[in-house]
C-alpha cells in the first residue's frame, strides 16, 4: 500500500485584488510590495517560506513563517485544492 498526499495548489496574492470584505487590500499590498522591494524577496522566496519555513499561530489568526533571512506574516484561505497566501507583511531575522 502506498500513502500520498495531494498538495494543494498554492498562490501568492501580492499584487492588488478587488478582495470581497477586505477594504485594506490596496494598502497591504503596497506595503507588502514595498517590503519585498526593500529586502530584495520574491515570489519564489514567499512560496518557499510558506512551503518550508517553520510556522507560529499568532492570535488573530495570521501565521507567522521563518525562512533563511526572513519571516513573512501572512493569512492562509483554502478554497477547494487551492491555498490562497495573503501576505501581510515581510520582516527580516
């Protein structure tokens, strides 16, 4: 007998979405932006925090995610076999 597990498809929401009631979309994602931009992260490094990086639950319901030289707060909504990443913000170690 084999044992797997199906990995949910993951995608990165930095970029500015008409996100149903989330009125502070515009400026979380400038702010994410511009924290990405400052630390030189990408796509990739998020993907990657969100993928390996050890996590703590904060109490509002955000998952805080450490990786190499960083740590991402972000908030995680599944939606059928997609995992929808909001980052919050991105903090260096």
């Amino acid at each position: 007998m084999y044992l797997y597990t199906i990995m949910a498809d993951i995608r990165i929401n930095v970029a500015f979405r008409n996100v149903k009631d989330r009125k502070d979309s515009m400026i979380r994602s400038d702010h994410v932006m511009g924290r990405m931009a400052q630390r030189g992260i990408g796509r990739e490094q998020i993907m990657d925090a969100v993928k390996k990086g050890a996590k703590r639950l904060r109490k509002d319901g955000s998952i805080i995610a450490e990786y190499r030289w960083f740590r991402i707060v972000y908030r995680e909504f599944r939606m059928e076999n997609i995992r929808k990443i909001y980052p919050i913000t991105v903090i260096e170690v």
